[in-house]
C-alpha cells in the first residue's frame, strides 16, 4: 500500500465521519490546530484506520503525531514493517 491510498484513505474518514471539508484536508494540516480533532476524536480515527493496515494500532505510536502527513507516514511504516518469524 503507497502513502497516496493511505491519504485518501484518511481524507475519506475525516470527511465521512469528522465532517471536515475536504479543502481543509492537506498533507500539511495539524489535526488539532487546523481540524480541531481532540483526543477522543484522534482515539476514534485510530479505530478506523485498523482495518486499512490489518494489524493492531497502538495509540502510543500516534502520540507524536501532529499532521496528516506524519499520520500517512505512520501508518505506511506500519503496514510496511517486516512480521518478526517465530
């Protein structure tokens, strides 16, 4: 999966369920500042973003993140993350 499926993947979410305008959605936009996500509302785009990667998402590791853009680049490193053999 590329960072443009993931985007539009996002900008979907964020129109659909945040009702955000979709001229408000650009890879530089800080998901508190600029869209007024909170943290109950950054929880549940966490939620609907797992099915898109197929694994776990720790809330942890989207702490950090403060753009779409940095959204897109964790979940592509997620999704491209080698699976440790056992």
């Amino acid at each position: 999966m590329n960072k443009q499926t993931i985007y539009e993947h996002i900008v979907h979410i964020l129109q659909e369920t945040f009702d955000i305008e979709a001229t408000r959605i650009t890879p530089e936009a800080r998901l508190y500042d600029d869209l007024d996500i909170d943290s109950i509302d950054a929880v549940d785009l966490i939620v609907q973003l797992k099915p898109l990667v197929g694994k776990r998402l720790n809330a942890e590791a989207f702490k950090s993140v403060r753009t779409i853009q940095e959204v897109v680049d964790a979940l592509y490193q997620l999704v491209n993350e080698e699976t440790p053999v056992t």
